[in-house]
C-alpha cells in the first residue's frame, strides 16, 4: 500500500502570548483522498488522521478550528463534536 502525505495548509493563531500552529495534510491511499489535521503548541500536539475525504469540508473544518484557536488539548474533542 502506497500513500503520499502532503501539507495543503498551514496556519498560527495566537491569544495572550500563546502560539498555536494548525496543519492539514492530504494523503492519498489507494486513490482514495484522506485529510488530518495537526494541532501544535509548545511541546503538546495531537495528530487527527482521517478527518474526512472531502477536502473542502476539511478546508473549513480546519479554519474552525483556527478562528477557535482549538488547543491540542481540546482537539479531540472538538472534532468529534463536529463529526457528531
């Protein structure tokens, strides 16, 4: 089984001196289209795989979580209140 992950975008938020980085990464398995998205800041980070297959719905997913400055604590949780 052959897949590529690749960056399709990337964006900071930061609040009170906190800095948090979001990345969504398109993988491709089987020609079948797999979107994640990573949250980071500091030392902490949680990697969401397989959010959906759809990229724009992963597009606006991922800018929720960026206006809502989403924490990689909270991550999971959040997504799967909007996966719900």
């Amino acid at each position: 089984m052959d897949t590529t992950m690749e960056l399709i975008m990337l964006n900071v938020a930061e609040e009170d001196g906190i800095v948090i980085r979001y990345f969504l990464y398109e993988d491709v398995c089987e020609d079948r289209p797999s979107f994640s998205i990573e949250c980071r800041c500091g030392e902490e980070s949680t990697f969401l795989p397989d959010v959906t297959s759809q990229r724009e719905r992963a597009e606006k997913i991922f800018e929720l979580f960026v206006r809502g400055r989403v924490t990689p604590t909270s991550a999971r949780d959040v997504i799967e209140e909007i996966l719900s």
